[in-house]
C-alpha cells in the first residue's frame, strides 16, 4: 500500500502503482489537512478578489461572479474545456496523470474539499481511468484541457475505461456505489490547473526510457561477446580518466556483464606480445567500430539524462502546480504561474533526444551485424540459410531503419515551440504535454528496433555457435528470445516475431541498472 499525501512519492512508489496495480491510501490525517485549507478558503474569499474563485478565467478574469453562480462557475469550467481531440491516452498514462493529481492537491494548498481525495483514491484502486484525448494542452495554464477530462469524469460525466471498456462515468459510479465529485468554491479550476498530465506521462516515459536502456546496455555487451572484442573500451583505467558518471556507470555495467564471458579478449594478449604480432597486416581490427567501441560514451549521457529527468519528475509530482496557492499558515492566498510546465517540456525533450539516440545505436549495431564486409564474421544480414535464395534478416532491417529516422524527425524539441493563445493571456507557453506524448513515441519506437537487433544477435549467435561461451546475462537473455524466436534458416513471416520481442522486452528489464 503507498501512501499518498503523508511523504514524498519516490519513482519506486510509482513503478509499483502503476506496474503492479499496489493499492494507494490517503489517510484521514491528508483529508483534514486539504478540508482545512478548503473552510479557510470559503471564508477568507467572502469579502476578497480571489483568481478563479470570485472571478472569470483566463483573460475574463476581470469579470465579477457573484456568490450565487461560483458552483456554476465551476462546473462552466470543466464543460466548456473537456474539448480533447485524437486518440485516448493509454491507461497507464492517464492512471499515472491521476497519480500526479491526486499527490498534488493533497498537499493542502488548494482549497478543494476532501471528496476529491476520496473519489481519486476509489478510481486508482479500481483501476477507473479517465478519457483523456491525446490533443488539447499548451502547458502553460497547466494541461487545461487534458485535465478538464480527468474532472468531467470526477463529477460522473463523459467517459472512463473501466475492466478494460469505455463505459459511461455516472454508470462506473452506480457500480462502484460511489459519490460523484460536487463542485463548491474552486474544485473545478483545482483540478485542471496543473501539470498532472505532462508529469503522469513523463513517469512512464521514464520508466520505459529507463527498461530500454537496459537491453541497449545488454545487446551492446552481446555483440562485442560475439566478436570477441578487446576488454580496454569499457576498462576502469580508460573510461576513469573522463569525468563524466555516466560514462563510468556504463562501463562498469558492461564490465560486470561480461565478468564470467568465455569470448572478450585481453589487448595484452594479442597485441602486446612481440611473438604474436609479427605481421604485416592484422587480420582483426586493432580498434572496433564507434558503435561497439564507445558504448560508455554514447550510453553515459542517457544515463545523466534520465537521472536528471526522474529528479525534476519527482520534484514535480511532490509539488504543487496549480493557481492560485492558497497558504492557510500565511492567512493568505498567492497568485501565480506553479502550473508552468517548462521544467516537464524541457526534460520530456532531453529524454526523447537520448532515447532517439539509444534507438540510433541500436540501428548502427544491427548494420554492423547485417554487413558481412563490416563485420567479417556473419554471412549477409545474417542468413542462415541458402545465400541468393534465403534473405535472412534483410527485410526487418527496412522497418529498424524507417522508425529510426521517424524518432530523428519526432526528436525536435517542443520545448522552444511556444505559440502564443487565450487572447494573448497565455503568450509564452511550453507546450509540454505535446512534447511527453512525442516522447512517448519516440520510447515505444525504440523497442520495436531493439526487438529486431535483438532478433538479429540471436540469430549471430547461433552461426558463430558461441551461446555456450557468452556470460551468464547474456546467455540467459539468448535462452528467453530463443523462446520467442526458434533458430530459422528458412524464410517465413517476421512481424508476429517482432511483436512477441517487442512486447518481452516492453515489459521485462534486461537487468536492474
């Protein structure tokens, strides 16, 4: 059970909400702290001007409402903003954009009543999740419109998906025999004031940038097995003498890796013995290729990346991002921007930035394979087969290929694409929710072309016939593909194949980093 609003949530609290289904729980101590700040705000705002409370939004804030149209004020809100468009975010992502919601608002500094604490508790621990339309936030207001779904949905309108259907919300509610949400002084601005949905979608960015990471390290480590690589690109010495903790942590990763491997090759060995080397041309290459020689610093720069990104998410998820702040302590209600999603835009690019890079080295890797002039080991594209008459893995390296170049193309960054809306009220925005959906993309592409480079080492593998020589990590990782994927010689349909790896790999982490 995670607690929600009495600690800080750490990635590890969210991994196991959203990867395991862990029930969350906010204690009654949560409820009384936000149902305080909620009675502050009721009487500090009768005889005050108060942003969203006693005022139009936006750019009408400078229109009056009075005592009697505040709860419709609220409600106009929600309606008038639930104007999604596209495809609906994945359940994981919404649950995750509840998450941060939820954590934000128990804070207490936004004077909303307790219920909904309750009415989110009961939607995450039965998995209810909101219809939220992939298109609507700017993320500068926070994610308004993405948002004004989630909300709809808390006072029993629109739609939820519920046992994996999209069902009616007020029927979810009868079935759960549960209250929906009623709006009082300023839930409906709470709500969808905020950076919920660009911080919800990032946490599982993260998390899968962080799975692919994983397997790029692993399939780096495989290949340079197979070719029975020098063991000084990833030594201690070398990689020490840079000052980068990225670098060294891959290295050190790739070292570990390989520590019981029956393949990887001392230079001392081989090239630093006066009677072994009496040749005029190598046969080996006397350094590899970039893509297997400076593995520690293509990766150690992903690492740094995503280290900083989960700090600023779970900065993010633990702060409060809407407007106004209501600050009880203080006697007083501060006007501000905390739904700004710069820090979110910003990271969600550097994070798609990397992963394209990862996907980039993946594909670099699986032509070095697919090359027989390149490598010198493998037949063409690693046909098992009958050269001429059998292709091998010629036709899956046109799919690793096309959607590298589309995460190239989705990796620009969102982060400087402001355009100004709102009647100008809004005029530099961050547009960060855009910028975790593009990242999104650019995550799940990345596993669709290490499935096919993976596919590809496995089948190198069994040409060389080294499986019994690879370390352990390595041999396991061969053993479950090969589970998957059945040695083949003769040519037969691949999608399905890719997909099944595609998915292991989706859900499965090659290793714990």
């Amino acid at each position: 059970m995670v607690k929600i609003g009495t600690q800080p949530l750490s990635i590890n609290d969210l991994e196991r909400i959203l990867f395991t289904n862990e029930s969350i729980e906010t204690k009654q101590s949560v409820l009384d702290k936000v149902e305080s700040s909620y009675n502050f705000l009721l009487d500090f705002s009768n005889d005050k001007v108060i942003y969203g409370v006693n005022t139009g939004f936006g750019p009408m804030a400078q229109y009056k409402i009075s005592d009697n149209d505040r709860k419709s004020l609220q409600y106009n809100l929600i309606r008038s903003h639930s104007a999604g468009a596209g495809n609906p975010i994945p359940a994981m992502y919404a649950k995750s954009a509840m998450i941060a919601r939820l954590n934000s608002v128990c804070q207490g500094f936004s004077g909303i009543n307790s219920q909904v604490i309750s009415v989110l508790t009961a939607f995450v621990n039965n998995n209810v999740t909101p219809y939220i339309p992939e298109h609507g936030g700017v993320g500068a207001s926070g994610d308004l419109v993405q948002l004004s779904h989630l909300a709809l949905n808390l006072i029993g309108e629109g739609e939820v998906f519920y046992n994996g259907e999209k069902r009616d919300a007020a029927d979810v509610f009868k079935i759960l025999n549960i209250e929906p949400v009623e709006l009082h002084i300023r839930e409906g601005l709470s709500l969808i004031n905020g950076t919920s949905v660009m911080t919800g979608i990032g946490i599982v960015n993260l998390l899968y940038a962080k799975r692919a990471l994983s397997w790029s390290i692993l399939a780096s480590t495989m290949i340079i097995e197979m070719v029975e690589s020098f063991d000084d690109h990833f030594s201690e010495q070398l990689n020490g003498v840079k000052h980068h903790p990225g670098q060294q942590k891959i290295a050190k990763i790739m070292r570990n890796l390989v520590s019981d491997s029956k393949l990887i090759r001392n230079r001392a060995d081989v090239l630093y013995d006066k009677e072994k080397i009496d040749v005029s041309v190598f046969e080996d290459k006397v350094q590899e290729y970039y893509s297997l020689r400076c593995v520690p610093q293509i990766l150690g720069p992903v690492v740094d990346t995503l280290d900083n990104a989960e700090k600023v998410l779970i900065d993010e998820i633990n702060s409060v991002s809407d407007n106004p702040i209501v600050h009880k302590e203080d006697n007083f209600v501060y006007h501000g921007g905390n739904f700004h999603g710069d820090y979110i835009s910003l990271e969600m690019d550097k994070l798609k930035i990397v992963t394209t890079k990862m996907t980039m080295l993946a594909e670099r890797q699986l032509n070095y394979l697919l090359n027989n002039k390149l490598n010198g080991k493998l037949p063409p594209f690693v046909n098992l087969g009958t050269l001429g008459l059998n292709l091998g893995m010629q036709g899956c390296q046109f799919t690793a290929t096309s959607t590298t170049a589309e995460s190239q193309t989705l990796s620009n960054p969102m982060y400087v694409h402001s355009i100004p809306n709102n009647n100008d009220n809004q005029d530099i925005v961050s547009m960060g929710t855009n910028s975790a959906l593009l990242a999104k993309k650019v995550v799940d592409n990345s596993f669709q072309v290490m499935a096919i480079q993976l596919m590809t080492i496995i089948q190198a593998v069994d040409y060389l016939g080294v499986a019994d020589k690879l370390s352990t990590t390595s041999k396991e990782a061969y053993h479950k593909l090969r589970e998957l994927v059945p040695v083949f010689s003769a040519d037969h349909i691949k999608y399905k194949e890719i997909e099944s790896v595609r998915a292991f790999i989706n859900n499965n982490n090659a290793f714990n980093l």
